[in-house]
C-alpha cells in the first residue's frame, strides 16, 4: 500500500488517467468472460473437458459487445505507444532502442509463462503422460497467446505506422477499415485466405485511433517546457508527450460529447446492418461450430462494435476522470495495471489448476449448461478461480513490476546499425514463435508441450531482446 500511495502521488497532473483504467476494465473483462462461460464436462474416457457455453446461450449474444473488449485494450494500447514512443525521441532515442524498452515489459512476463508450463510439461512427459495430451493443457492454457501475437506485432509497427499517421492522419484507419472489407469478400465468397490479412488490418485499424486520441490529448502547443514522463509503472507511458514538431500536420481523434454519441450510434448502426440483414454472426466471441467468426480475424462487424464502444468511451470520460482523482480509485487501477499481462497470461492456467484440483478431490461440479445447478456454480466458481489466480499473480507478478520501470527522465543512447537489426530479428523471432504455438494442432503429440522449434527460436528471440536491453550496442 505504501509504494501505491507513492506511485499515485508522483503521478503527473497531466496524464490521461482513463487510459489506465481502460486497460485494466478490459482485461478484468476478458478475464471474467472467459471463466463465465466455461462448461467442465468429461469426454468418453472420463477426463475433464471444458468448452464455451455460448453455443448454448443465444439470447447472450448481444450482450457480447460489451463483452468483447479487444477493441478497448489495442486503442489503449496505441495511446501508450505513440506517447512513448514520442517520449523517448524527445530523450534522444531511436525506433529500435524503442521496441527494446517495449520488449522488457511484455516478454518476461511472457517468459516466465512459456518457462514455467514447459517445465511442468516435460515432468509430464517423464512421468509416461501421453504427449498428446500434454499439448491439449498446454495450448488451452496459452490461449491468450494467440492474442498477444497480434498486439506484438502491433507494437513492432507503431514506428513506421505512427510516421504515417502523421503524414495522413484519420486516412490510415480508414484504408485499413476497407482491406478489412475486402478481407471479409474473401471470406464470404473465397478464397478464405484473402481474410488472412485482417488479423493485422483489424487490430492495426484500431490501433491507429489511439494514435488519434493520443494527438488530441497532446500538448498543442510546441512552445513551454515538455510535460514530466509519469515516474509510476501503472501502465506504459499514458500521459500527454511532447508537442508536435513544427511543419508536421496532427490529426486528433474528436472526443466531444457530440462525436461520442455519432460513434455510438454509428457504430451500433452498422453493426445492426451486418448481423441482422446482413451475414454476420451476432456474437462477437467465439462460438463453438459457428461456421463465421467475428474476431478470428477480425470482421467489418467487429470493426462496427469497436466503433460504438469508442462513442461509448468518449461518453464516460469525463465522470471516469473525475473518479479517477480520487486517490482510492487511483490506486487501485495503479494495482491492478502492475501486473495486469501477469493476470491476462495467467487466467486460463488458474482454471486448469482449479479443475485439476477439484477433480482429483472427487468434487469437481459438471451441471449442464443453462441449467438452475450451472448458473448456482457460477458464483463459488468465479470465487474459487479468483483464489486460485490471486495466488499465481502473487508468485509471477514481481516479473511484471519490476519489468514496468522503465528508464525516464534521461537521455536515451541511440544505437549502432547491427543493434538496430538485432532488435528486430529477436522481436520477430518472438513474434514468430507464439504464433508457431498458437496455429499448432490442439492434440499434437507434443512432449513440451509446443514445437520444439518454437520453443528455441522464443528462447533465441528473447535471450536477444535480453542482451540489447543492457545496454550492448549503444552509442555513448
């Protein structure tokens, strides 16, 4: 408590506070949503199972675009990146010293996940546990992963992609919303992997509108001194950055009550458009043996549902602010965004845990979904993984923390040509190798529980990262 008090008093006057509480509510919501719909059931041979409830819960769908907040964490997540970014060039550093500082913060954490659940799969494997079986664990428990390669690659191109936000503002976004389309045409229509594409058009799109907001959020004038970087760790760099440079056009995301109820409305509209009349699913999660799938990639509707929780966003900023100047409010988003990738990554092994524990006991519930015995587990269900989770954040939070204390207030060595292109070969490696272990089979015969190859270019990747983090290939 103490050390939240003092990151809650150092924060600078001028940061965009929603921001934080944004990324927390986000993921607290994914967290939440995805323990709310588990089903635990068993398969013909006795072992527990799990799978979604929405198949059976039509008259939720609706309520699933509030409840797919991804939207949220990647506008939240261009916000930071184009101040930090922004922040750092101010300091004298590059793009590639840059995506250095960015890798501390997302892959330890990522790390000491892939670390810890190769371990325990390879005991696994020694004790005669059936591989396939190991891999089946060991990918439910990586799911969010699959997330995660996204919004890596996101961050690898906010360099290049800021630049040309620059250049041509709210156009960006808008080209991205039209591939996104075409994407779509492929899909309906084929071939299917012309929709490839919008996994990255998608999230980049919205990515985009954070660099918008963050311009609107901005100091607007170049002259009197640079606001202080925020010197708490309760998210990465969410306060206002340096002024434009002079000549350099902006392009700010309008954020008055008026263009909150036009994207509000907006968006709702044309979401209605393409889930009623038109092709797309009403869900915007992943329902089980539903041909279409709004998020895996992200569709034109998604896009739409992005649109109105904007509106939506704009609409509650000013009470949300306010709340936030509160010191107890304040803390406790500071709390949660400490470790917030820690309880994101760690979410769906909580339940793996829990399931394993109740079921060895003998006192693992299995009701129907839908059922009166389901929703009366729901409660000491969510308790129970609550529990469990409090324990892992617990052990595997101090990776987070100590990985969100950044260097501020100094000026940033920029680095040598080779640093540069180690940077991004190690990112990319990363990158590379989740998506390797995101796109394997689910009951591959995997003793570690991913490729092997995977595993070693992860390990390559961010033993790289590691190395340019301390300084090696700076110039003095």
């Amino acid at each position: 408590m103490r050390r939240l008090r003092q990151l809650a008093e150092r924060t600078p006057a001028g940061r965009e506070r929603y921001v934080d509480l944004l990324r927390a509510l986000a993921i607290t919501m994914v967290v939440l949503g995805h323990w709310s719909v588990t089903v635990i059931g068993r398969d013909p041979g006795g072992q527990a199972t799990g799978h979604s409830a929405l198949g059976d819960l039509r008259w939720a769908y609706p309520l699933t675009w509030l409840a797919q907040v991804m939207p949220v964490f990647f506008l939240v997540g261009g916000y930071a990146n184009a101040a930090s970014l922004t922040r750092l060039r101010a300091r004298g550093g590059d793009a590639a010293g840059w995506l250095i500082d960015r890798s501390a913060r997302l892959v330890r954490p990522t790390s000491t996940l892939l670390l810890v659940l190769t371990a325990v799969a390879a005991v696994a494997w020694l004790r005669s546990i059936d591989p396939a079986q190991i891999r089946q664990v060991f990918w439910f428990a990586t799911i969010p992963l699959w997330f995660l390669v996204a919004y890596l690659a996101a961050v690898a191109l906010t360099p290049p992609m800021y630049a040309l936000h620059r250049r041509l503002g709210l156009a960006v976004p808008l080209v991205l919303v039209a591939l996104v389309g075409l994407g779509d045409l492929g899909r309906l229509s084929g071939p299917e992997e012309m929709s490839y594409g919008n996994y990255l058009f998608g999230w980049l799109a919205v990515h985009q509108l954070g660099f918008a907001w963050h311009d609107a959020r901005a100091a607007p004038s170049p002259a009197g001194p640079t606001p202080p970087p925020p010197t708490n760790t309760a998210a990465d760099a969410a306060g206002p950055s340096t002024p434009d440079r002079p000549g350099v056009r902006r392009r700010r995301l309008p954020t008055s009550r008026r263009a909150g109820l036009l994207f509000l409305a907006g968006g709702l509209g044309a979401v209605l458009l393409l889930t009623v009349l038109g092709p797309w699913p009403v869900a915007m999660l992943k329902v089980p043996d539903e041909r279409l799938d709004n998020a895996a990639p992200p569709s034109l509707a998604l896009l739409a549902v992005a649109a109105g929780q904007l509106g939506l966003i704009l609409l509650l900023r000013g009470p949300a602010e306010r709340l936030l100047h509160r010191t107890g409010p304040w803390q406790l988003v500071i709390a949660v965004n400490l470790v917030v990738l820690t309880v994101f990554l760690w979410h769906l092994a909580a339940a793996i845990l829990l399931i394993g524990l109740l079921d060895a006991v003998g006192t693992l519930p299995t009701p129907a979904v839908d059922t009166a015995a389901w929703w009366a587990w729901r409660v000491p269900w969510l308790l129970l993984l609550s529990a469990v989770l409090a324990v892992l954040v617990a052990i595997f939070g101090p990776v987070e923390a100590r990985s969100g204390r950044h260097r501020t207030g100094r000026r940033t060595p920029r680095g040598t040509p080779a640093r540069s292109a180690l940077a991004v070969a190690g990112y990319a490696a990363v990158v590379a190798a989740l998506l390797v272990n995101s796109t394997a089979p689910q009951q591959a015969p995997e003793p570690l529980g991913t490729p092997v190859p995977a595993l070693l270019a992860y390990l390559a990747g961010a033993g790289v990262l590691r190395l340019l983090r301390s300084g090696w290939g700076t110039r003095d």
